[in-house]
C-alpha cells in the first residue's frame, strides 16, 4: 500500500477543477492565479484557519504573528504582483530589527565589530579566537548543515552565542538539521571578516537580508 501525503501548496487536478493542498502564502497564490484564469479551485488546509507561518492569530484583545510579515524580494515581477493585489493597502516600511541577546539589544542583521562590545572582554577575545581558528581549518571543514556553514565563516563561539539560539528559535529546527543553502540566502554577509569590512567601508548596494526597508500591509 502507498500512503500519500498532500504537500502544502501542491496543486492537483480533480475532474474540471483544482485542489490546493494547504491555505499558506503559496497554497492562496496559487489559487487566486487559478481563479484569475476563471479556474474553479478549492483550497484544502488542516489548520483552522488560512494563512500557515504567515498568520495572525487573536487573543486576548492582541494580535500575534507567527512570523515577521516583512515583504521583500529581489525579483520586480514578484513585487509587481504584490503591488497589483494590495494596491493602496501596501506601505513602505523603514525596517529597524533588534534581537534581544544578553540582556541587550543588538541590531539585526548582526554588525561588527559593535556588536562584541555586549559581550565581556574575555567572551570576546573568546570570539574572535575562534574564528580564527575556523579560518585556519577552512579547508577541511564541510559546508553541509547551517551550522557548518556558519562555524567555517564566522567561528564556533559566535554560532553558540547568536546564530544558533536565534535560529532554532525562530524556526524550531536544530541547526543541524538545517541546509548550508538556507544559511547562504537567510545570512547576507558572508563572513565575519567581510562583516567587519562592510561596517568599515559600508558597500554601495546593501545585501539581501540587511535591506533598510520593506512592504507591509495593515
Ligand atoms: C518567525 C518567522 C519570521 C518570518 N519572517 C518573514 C518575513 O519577514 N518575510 C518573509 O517574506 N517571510 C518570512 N517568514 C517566512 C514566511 O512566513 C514563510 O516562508 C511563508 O509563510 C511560507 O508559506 P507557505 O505557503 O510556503 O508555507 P506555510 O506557511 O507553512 O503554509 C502551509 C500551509 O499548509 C497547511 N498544511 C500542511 N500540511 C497540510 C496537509 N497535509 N493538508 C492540508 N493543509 C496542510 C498548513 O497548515 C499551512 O497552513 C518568516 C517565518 C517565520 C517562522
């Protein structure tokens, strides 16, 4: 016997119309495409309610959202299309994130060298030690997991101290158990050296994640 899992956002044919499997951002994008093309759709979701990680939920007269609900993309078309469906609802948003970490706020995406001075003087010392210490074994380290990929660019005692807790927090998964690609998107600086070189001499077209603002609807 073969058991089938419907995949969130996977789109199947039944008879003359569609079924969308899971109501998150990619599951609804694809039915509203659908019913563009005058398509009779029916989404599927097992939650409660639409929307997945992408959610607000009501409680206690707040509102609380699972994830950041900051919009950006690096592709015109996309945006394009964001732009066509909220009209005047999407607003521009300075961006300005802070993450609190040892009982301090620190600016997210993470600055150096500012961002040593939260910690005591040993810890780092400890920090940048352990870079370069990764540096030097660079060559026989593997990029597999999140972790690897962060501990060959910016040390072992970085990673334990920020990269690791805020990560596993935010999405729930053991760094380890996340790909070196996810890292290579979600992290826009590289290094901790070419971290250290951007805050010196900042560059002309800031990276992906370090954007200074960002689309929100109401
Ligand atoms: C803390 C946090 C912050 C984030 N911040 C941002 C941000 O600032 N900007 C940004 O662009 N992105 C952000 N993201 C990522 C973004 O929220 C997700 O990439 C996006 O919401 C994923 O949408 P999706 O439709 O692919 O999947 P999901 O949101 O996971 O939706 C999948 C849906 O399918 C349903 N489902 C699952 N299995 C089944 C099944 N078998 N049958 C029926 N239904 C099923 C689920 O219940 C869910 O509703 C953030 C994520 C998190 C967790």
């Amino acid at each position: 016997m073969i058991a089938v899992e419907p995949l969130a956002g996977m789109e199947t044919q039944v008879g003359g119309g569609h079924v969308v499997f899971g109501g998150g951002i990619a599951g609804l994008t694809i039915a509203r495409e659908l019913l563009k093309q005058g398509c009779h759709v029916t989404v599927v979701e097992k939650g409660a309610t639409v929307g997945g990680l992408a959610r607000t939920f009501e409680r206690d007269g707040f509102r609380f959202d699972i994830g950041g609900h900051r919009f950006h993309s690096n592709n015109p078309s996309v945006v394009q299309w964001l732009k066509d469906l909220l009209g005047a609802d999407l607003l521009t948003v300075p961006r300005f994130s802070h993450i609190y970490l040892n009982q301090q706020f620190v600016d997210y995406p993470i600055q150096f060298p500012g961002a040593l001075t939260i910690f005591s003087p040993l810890k780092a010392i400890q920090m940048v030690s352990s870079y370069l210490m990764a540096k030097l074994t660079e060559r026989q380290r593997r990029d597999v997991s999140f972790e690897d990929w962060v501990i060959k660019r910016y040390g072992r005692a970085l990673y334990e101290v920020f990269f690791q807790p805020y990560t596993e927090k935010v999405w729930g998964i053991p760094g380890d158990r996340l790909s070196a690609a996810w890292a290579s998107q979600r992290i826009g600086i590289p290094s901790m050296w070419r971290a250290v070189r951007h805050a010196i001499f900042p560059p002309q077209k800031a990276p992906a994640t370090a954007i200074s603002q960002f689309y929100l609807s109401p």
